[in-house]
C-alpha cells in the first residue's frame, strides 16, 4: 500500500513537473513559435526625436510586408519576452562620437549577458541618426550590426535600384545627417529607413 502511494506521488510530481515545464517553455512568447505572428522588433534610441522618426519610417516598411506584425519599442522599455518572440530585430540610434550612445550600448550588453536572449539565427537590420556628414553614422550602423553578428544573428541592410532599374546594391543600413547644414529628415532618408524594415521583413518571414 506504502509502495503504491509512493508510485502515485511520483508520477504525479513527474506530470506537474513537465506541465510546469512546458508552460515556462510557451509564458515567454504566449504560444509556440509556430502560432506566433512573424514579428520584426524595432528598437531604438532617442533624445531629441529624429531617429524616432526614422523608427516610424522603418516600421511602415516592415508593414509593407503581408504577415509580419512589426514592434515599435525605445530600446529601455525592451523586454525579454519582446526578444525572445521577435524573428526580426532592427536597432537604431543616435551617432555619439562616432558611435553607438552608451546608455544604449549597456542595455544591449544586458540583453546576451542578464537576460540571456539567444539570438541565433534572428535576421537584424540598423539604422542611424548624425549631426554631421560625415560624423560616423555609418559607423553607427556597422557597430550595431557587429553587436548582432556577434550574438550569432543574420544582418542585412536594405536594397535600392538606380532610376533605371540597371544597377541594383545592398546598403550597410538606413541613415539622416539632422544638424544644421541639413535638419530634417528628408524624403531620402525616410525612405531608406523603410527599406530596410521592408528588406528584413521579407527575410524574417522567409526565414521563419
Ligand atoms: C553627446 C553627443 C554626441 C554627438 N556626437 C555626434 C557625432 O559624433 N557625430 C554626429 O554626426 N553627430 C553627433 N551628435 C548629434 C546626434 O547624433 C544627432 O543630433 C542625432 O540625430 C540626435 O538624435 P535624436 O534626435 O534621436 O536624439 C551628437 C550628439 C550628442 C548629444
């Protein structure tokens, strides 16, 4: 008698055990990978607004994609569970000397090293705000892209054509010099930021 309550326990220990399990497997994203939207998060930094209109620009590009759902975030109220549930993720910000803002950089390094998202295989795109010319926006753009390759994800930048159709190129990301020479956010500028949430909305839904 002993020895059956003894077996009973167990086994239902064992069950509570794996049900509990699973739920934990599907609490962070809500429901399986497979039932989920195709999401492309956007997550971005900003003090003054302008790489804020970038992150709208880049988010009508990720609409221009049927079936992708995109996520518009600054990046300090980013979540785990917004991580975890994104097949995309494109980063913006401002050019701070050159590069990427520190109160930016330690957040994303929370992202791997406290949070332990596991990136692999997430398609990433970046985008950049600068003051200057040729103040290091590019440089931006390549540094948050180092961040996602070196977090075993898949980059890409967007795509254009000439006028004509004849030369076809990929670029690094999306970009808008905002100081004085050239304030606002051009037509150009915004449409290279819809680009490259449109390019890596096709190659998150592709992906997936
Ligand atoms: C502390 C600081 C450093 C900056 N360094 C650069 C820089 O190195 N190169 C550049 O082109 N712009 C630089 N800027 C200008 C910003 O990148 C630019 O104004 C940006 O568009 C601001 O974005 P926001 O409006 O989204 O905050 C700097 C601005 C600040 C506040």
């Amino acid at each position: 008698m002993n020895r059956l309550i003894v077996v009973t326990v167990s086994l239902l220990w064992a069950w509570w055990g794996a049900a509990a399990g699973l739920a934990s497997a599907q609490s962070a994203q809500g429901k399986p990978a497979s039932q989920r939207p195709i999401t492309v998060l956007i997550a971005y930094h900003t003090l003054r607004g302008h790489t804020e209109e970038m992150a709208r620009g880049v988010e009508e590009g990720v609409r221009r994609v049927p079936g992708v759902v995109p996520v518009l975030k600054k990046v300090e109220e980013v979540t785990k569970e917004d991580l975890v549930a994104a097949d995309g993720i494109i980063l913006g910000c401002p050019t701070y000397f050159a590069n990427i803002p520190g109160s930016m950089k330690a957040i994303l390094d929370t992202w791997n090293w406290k949070l332990k998202v596991d990136f692999t295989d997430k398609i990433g795109g970046a985008f950049a705000t600068g003051g200057g010319q040729m103040g290091g926006k590019e440089h931006t753009v390549v540094s948050l892209l180092l961040f996602m390759i070196n977090n075993r994800m898949v980059v890409a930048g967007p795509l254009y054509e000439d006028e004509q159709g004849d030369d076809k190129w990929g670029e690094l990301g999306a970009g808008a010099m905002t100081g004085p020479i050239d304030p606002k956010i051009s037509p150009a500028e915004l449409d290279s930021a819809r680009r490259v949430g449109e390019r890596i909305a096709r190659l998150a839904r592709k992906m997936r």
